[in-house]
C-alpha cells in the first residue's frame, strides 16, 4: 500500500475513492503515536522529590542531635553522687622486690556505698586503723614490676577492695581510687 500525503484529508477521500481508502486513512490517522511528556513537568516531579529528600535528611538530622540521653546513662552519675569516699593517709612502704630497695608512696581513697557510712568509719580509730593494716600488709608484698604496669594496678585495687571490705566487717567497699601512686627505682 502507498503511504498517503499528510495533507489528504478523509473526508474527500471518501467521497473521491470510496469508503474503504477513507477507513485506512483514518486509521492510519489515529496510530500515531503520543506525544512524549513535557520535558517540564517531569523536571518538577525531579525537584520536588529532591526538596521532600532534604526534609526527611533534615529532620533525621535534627532528632539525632537533640535526642535526650537514655535514662540509664544519668542514673549511674547520680549513684556516684551519693556515695561515700574514705579518704586514708599516705602509704609509704618498701616492696618486695629482691633486686634492691625500692619504695611504694600512694594515697588511697576507699568508696563506700553512701557519706553516712564513710563517716561511721572515720568517726571508729578502730576501724581505720585495721583497713590500714590491712591494705599496708598487702602493699608490702609487691613488688614494683607488677605495679608500675596498668594491669598490676587494677589487680591491685582489687586486692584493695577485697580486704579493706573484710576489715571493715559489714561494709563493702565499692571501689578504690589512687589519688598519687609513685614507685621509687
């Protein structure tokens, strides 16, 4: 079949050749195919999917910086807070170390579970004087290879914790701070 001029209208084609040439004009006529989309509305479907991307990033990144602290992390602060700390004098004393004199000089602090409890303590000679014996006959046989490593400090605050609780009878001590600790070479 030949193809038809543009300008062929379907009217006078059916009046000129017959119905049957009017019917493959017109059919011809309506395959044409669509038109393609505006170039401008698919660019405003492109930006307002990007402005609704900025405000979902936007508002992750406000809830993120501004959430609040879980209430697990404020309740330990505050426990630390009501504690009591027993402040002990300084321990001078010599270590067990075989290869020469060397010299142990720290000043420890014992945690106890309130500020009631501390005062108890330093308000009893008695007690005081058997945590000291107790942690000085533990600090008299280290020696200074072990306590000059971080490892050999924990272990000894441990240590520390363990028989100062057991001198003081009913009191469990929490932990130990060392507010100066110097071994002499």
């Amino acid at each position: 079949m030949l193809p038809l001029p543009d300008s062929l209208n379907p009217s006078i084609c059916a009046v000129c050749c017959g119905t049957r040439l009017a019917q493959l004009v017109i059919t011809n006529m309506s395959e044409t195919p669509a038109e393609a989309p505006k170039p401008a509305k698919s660019k405003l479907i492109i930006i307002i999917a990007a402005v609704v991307a900025v405000a979902v990033a936007g508002g992750g990144a406000f809830w993120y910086t501004h959430r609040g602290a879980p209430a697990s992390a404020e309740a330990p602060h505050a426990k630390n807070s009501e504690r009591g700390l027993l402040s002990l004098e300084p321990f001078v004393v010599n270590l067990a170390d075989t290869s020469g004199s060397r010299f142990l000089r720290t000043t420890v602090q014992l945690i106890v579970k309130d500020e009631a409890e501390a005062e108890h303590i330093k308000k009893s000679p008695a007690a005081l004087m058997q945590t000291r014996g107790a942690i000085l006959e533990l600090l008299t046989v280290q020696t200074a290879e072990n306590l000059v490593t971080p490892d050999g400090k924990i272990a000894l605050k441990k240590l520390i914790a363990e028989r100062a609780s057991t001198a003081l009878d009913d009191t469990k001590v929490i932990d130990v701070l060392f507010s100066d600790f110097v071994v002499q070479f």
